[in-house]
C-alpha cells in the first residue's frame, strides 16, 4: 500500500525491533488517544512500561505501520490468560474460559492515513497471531461515551460499522470498566468498555 507518494508497510515487531520501537509508539498512542471518544491524558513514561509489559506477554503479539522509517500506527494483541483481571474477569463471569481467547489491545493510526486499508491490516495480523495460538475467540474493548457528550465532535462516526464488517459484534453483558483521566479534567474517573467478540474457529 502507498500514500503521499511513499510506501506504507505493515510487519509485526520482534527482538530488538520491538524495543527500538517503544518511545514512538507510546507518542502514538498518547497522540491518537488523546482525541475523542478516549480523551486521554497520558504521560510518555506511563505508555512505554505498558507497552514494554504487554509486548513482554507470553504470545503477545505487536504490529506496526510505517512510513519510510516512521511509526503511523501500531496495534497489539496477546492471548487473554496473560491479561490484567479488569479483562478477563468479565469473560470468566460470562462462563467464557480465557484461555481460548486472544485479547486485542489496541489500534491506533494517525488520521491522515486512515481508510487505506491498514486498519484491516492490523486486524489480519492478530487474528493469524490468533489462529497460530490455537485461540478460538477474538475480542477487544472498547470506551462507551454518551451520545451527548460535549466533546463529541460534529459528525463523528464510531468504528462500529468497521468492526461489524470484520465479524465483531458487542458482546451481551461483556463490560468493563478502567480508569484514565480525560483532557482538561484534573483526576482519573472509571468509563464503561464494551467487549466485541468475535469466534474464529468452533471449539
């Protein structure tokens, strides 16, 4: 894939890559989070140790989008067992073993190089880390803000429609909650996350 004249690739990270990586991927995600529906307020340090943990992760698996030699997007999946209780919980409560389940981090892509294709592109590389993991069920979360949110811009299109169009649907009753502190506000407060599954094989 191209944009601007240059070539777009897509490729997981390993090994030293994977460490090389770290700071502009944390500047990605406290770039791209920032803006609405996640409203993040993140610090460069907090991003790199969680980004370093989880690709720490036992069959974690991270992918990253480059043009030329910059870091425009990046997502992150592991299997669910490795996962914080804030994640795994909710599965276990729904009489799901997260041990078939691959949990999908996060994907993030700076606006200017959205609808080329490379959001499906993160999505075919962590559902093959998936399929290698002999995982049955991929799922990921997602932050639910109310419709009339006074930050939500005019016009804004959720990726709902997107993720339908891979197979993802919410999951009833799958919620959890996790705490950040949004842009202008002064402490963290917990936001609803909506579980999407999505089953890849039958068990």
């Amino acid at each position: 894939m191209s944009a601007s004249g240059h070539t777009i690739v897509v490729r997981p990270l390993t090994g030293a890559d994977r460490e090389a990586a770290l700071d502009d991927l944390a500047r990605l995600r406290i770039e791209v989070f920032q803006a609405y529906p996640y409203l993040y307020d993140g610090s460069l340090d907090y991003e790199r140790d969680y980004l370093a943990e989880f690709a720490a992760s036992d069959g974690a698996v991270l992918v990253a989008a480059f043009d030329d030699d910059r870091v425009i997007g990046a997502a992150t999946g592991a299997p669910m067992a490795g996962q914080k209780a804030e994640f795994s919980r909710p599965f276990e409560a729904a009489g799901h073993d997260p041990a078939g389940i691959f949990y999908f981090g996060e994907s993030v892509l700076l606006p200017g190089y959205r609808g080329r294709g490379i959001g499906h592109a993160f999505f075919d590389h962590r559902e093959a880390a998936a399929t290698e993991a002999n995982k049955s069920i991929c799922a990921f979360c997602a932050v639910v803000r109310p419709g009339d949110h006074p930050l939500r811009p005019a016009g804004y299109t959720p990726l709902d429609a997107f993720w339908r169009k891979r197979g993802y649907a919410p999951a009833d009753g799958l919620v959890t909650e996790l705490s950040w502190t949004d842009i202008g506000e002064a402490a963290e407060t917990r936001k609803p996350m909506q579980f999407w599954m999505k089953r890849t094989r039958q068990t």
